[in-house]
C-alpha cells in the first residue's frame, strides 16, 4: 500500500512538472548561467575539485561528479568557498557548519558552526596549513582551518575585510572611510608590515596580492565596479593599473614577472606601464593561482596560463555528470541537478540529467523516477523543480541526520 501511495504522488509530481514543462513563456526566470570559477584542489593529475557557480565538480573514478550545495547546507545560489592544501581533503565553509570533502566524494560535517559562513570571510592556504579570516561582531582573528582548537593566531578589534597569502605571509586587508590597510602578517600571527593608502568611499577590498616584487590592491567599487592599483612601497599615492565596470579577478603571477588580471569578459597583462590587453579575445570570467600553477576560467572552461597567455584545457563543463544516488541527500540533491542542468544548457552545455539517458529526448530523474521531455525554452521547468526541491528539503529535516555521504571510490 505505502509502494502504491508513492508510485500515486509520484504521478502527479510528474503531471505537474510536464504541466509545466508544457507553458511557454518568453522571459527567463532562474539564476544566472552555469560557470566554473576555480580550482579549490588539485593533484598530480590536475584538478580535483573545481568550484561552480552552484556547488563543486569532483574527479572520481567514475568521471567528473557534481556535489549539489544542499551537501553543505547551502542554497543553490550560494557556492560556500572551499579550500585544499593537500589536494586530497578539500574544506568547505557551509551555511552553518564546516564540512571536509574526502577525495572519494564523502561530504563530512565537523560540527564547527563557528567555523561557517556565519562568521568566515575567507580562506587562504599557506604552507601547507589553511587560514580562516573570521569576522565576529566589530572583531576579527585568523584561525588554522585544519587546526582550529589551536586558537586564533592573530586577533584585532577591527574588522577586516580580505585575506590572500603571499609567499610565506598573509595580507589582510580593510577600509575606513578612505583610507585602506594592509597587513602582512606571518605564519605564527606577527605583524611584518603594514601599509595604508587612499581609496575611494564605499570601496571594498577583496585582495592584497604581491605579484613582481610589486603590491596590488583589489577592490570592489560602491557601483559594483572593480579598480586594480599598485601600492607605492614609499607610501605615496597608488597608481592606479585597471579600472573596470565589472569586479576585476587576479592579479596572478604566470611565470617570470608576468601577471594578469582580467575583467568584463578581457584577459590584461599586468606590468608597471599598467595593464594591456591581450591580442586574442578570450572570454575570460576569472583568473587565480592553482599551487605553483596560474589557471584562466571561461564560462564553461579551464585552461592553464603562463607568461604568454591561455595553455592546454584541463576542464570543461561537459564531461560534469550528475549526482551519484546517495540516501537521504539524493532525495533533493537530484532536483537541484535539474535545475543546474537548466542553467548548464543556458552555457550552451548540454549535460544528461542522467549519464545512461545520453542521446535521448527523454530524461529520467534519478531521485523521482519520472520523464519529463526536455523543452529548453521553457523557464517553468525550474520554477517547478525549486519549488519541488523547497518542499523536498522541509520534508526531509528530520531525515538528514546522517552527515556522511558517501560516493565512490577516487580516481
């Protein structure tokens, strides 16, 4: 009787999704288009986690893995940072808890809510150890990630906005009014140097990073814009390098004294003349460092990047597959694909909600059972899963008392 009750509502879950499917509607109505943004851990064969726009693509034996961010109790708009130093276990900075991402794809809680998104900014991995900024109250301290009952090595009762290493040290960063600092600060928490400089009111730093024996401030603009500037070390005005209508991405060195930076959709060199674009027009949305390696991110790919621009791809969005049926999480982890799916195809990636439907017009998901025909003109079929997956998540409070959610074996 409880079998035909279920195969009763999953019948009308599936009249309701092809309903919908069914309505045409000229105006979108999701988040933004699918994008990877970085790499948060890579091993001798490259990448081992990448970050996405919702949630993280690991590499198992199997393939490429989508891990949906309901793993780590965050919302599909929302991708937690997420961190490795050691290319095996990545950390991830959830809603409200910290959580280890194993190389065989097990999400584990550590049952660190002081750890979460409720008070850590940002991450910063340096020799070998992984740094926390964390932000409580009008306080701010720094704590080792993989060592967090050690306490906070640094502590001030400001708040402070950034953290990036920087070989051997960490800058943090903060804005008042319009005046910046930077703080490089070493291993142990000591104080090495501290710069100040002019910027503008409402500006936001998101990085300080040493590239060519040169300091560069990152920041965000009150307009949502980005402006790049080189810091004078005799602490006068900073030059300014890049200014752009869109938040700016890097600086990262690439081999040499070369840098770049990108932003709006354009790749620029970075030198003390300032910054010059690069000849070819590459549509690049972020550039970062990987280890000792720098990577360039296009919407749906990434490539490596040295002194003379774009290498060799080591990944592309469509080799990402689905999320392996685990208990509990599957529930709606397979409604969240969905909806990634949709927001893949507007990247012009077409991806099979489930890898044996390959090829068909047909898919079935794997967390209900039903097919539902795959119109991607129509904007309906995410607001069904969303709300679907809504319903999903207040139903299945109680069910997810297991935090371990095992995958497969790593490749």
């Amino acid at each position: 009787m409880r079998r035909m009750r279920r195969r009763v509502r999953r019948r009308s879950v599936c009249a309701l999704m092809a309903a919908l499917a069914g309505v045409a509607s000229p105006v979108a109505a999701h988040g933004p288009p699918a994008a990877v943004n970085g790499i948060a851990a890579r091993d001798d064969a490259g990448p081992r986690v990448v970050t996405l726009t919702e949630g993280l693509g690991v590499r198992l034996q199997s393939g490429w893995r989508w891990i949906c961010p309901s793993a780590f109790g965050a919302s599909p708009s929302l991708m937690p940072p997420a961190q490795s130093v050691d290319g095996k276990r990545t950390f991830v900075v959830g809603e409200y808890d910290l959580f280890v991402l194993e190389s065989d794809g097990e999400v584990v809680a550590q049952s660190r809510p002081d750890l979460s998104r409720q008070s850590v900014l940002q991450l910063a991995p340096l020799g070998g150890r992984l740094y926390a900024l964390r932000f409580t109250g009008d306080t701010s301290d720094i704590v080792v990630l993989d060592a967090p009952d050690a306490g906070a090595i640094w502590h001030e009762e400001v708040s402070y906005q950034s953290i990036t290493p920087d070989g051997d040290s960490l800058w943090v960063a903060r804005v008042v009014n319009t005046e910046g600092y930077a703080v490089r600060l070493t291993a142990d928490g000591s104080v090495a140097e501290t710069l100040t400089f002019a910027v503008d009111a409402g500006d936001r730093i998101v990085g300080v990073q040493r590239v060519a024996g040169a300091v560069y401030v990152n920041s965000v603009t009150a307009a949502a814009g980005g402006t790049l500037v080189r810091l004078d070390p005799d602490g006068g005005m900073p030059a300014l390098v890049l200014s752009s209508n869109a938040p700016i991405s890097g600086p990262v060195a690439a081999g040499g004294s070369s840098a770049w930076a990108a932003s709006d959709l354009s790749l620029q060199a970075i030198s003390a003349d300032g910054a010059t674009p690069h000849p070819t027009a590459y549509p690049v949305t972020c550039v970062a460092g990987a280890g000792d390696a720098a990577i360039l991110c296009t919407q749906t790919q990434l490539f490596g990047l040295d002194s003379t621009g774009p290498q060799g791809e080591i990944f592309n969005l469509a080799s990402l597959q689905g999320p392996q049926p685990y208990p509990d999480a599957g529930q709606y982890c397979s409604l969240e694909w969905e909806v990634f799916d949709w927001d893949l195809s507007r990247a012009g990636v077409t991806v099979p909600l489930d890898p044996a439907d390959a090829g068909s017009g047909m898919a079935a998901s794997s967390g209900g059972g039903c097919a539902v025909a795959r119109d991607r003109q129509s904007p309906w079929i995410p607001i069904a899963f969303a709300g679907l997956l809504l319903a999903r998540r207040r139903s299945s409070t109680k069910a997810r008392g297991s935090t371990r959610l095992a995958i497969e074996p790593a490749r």
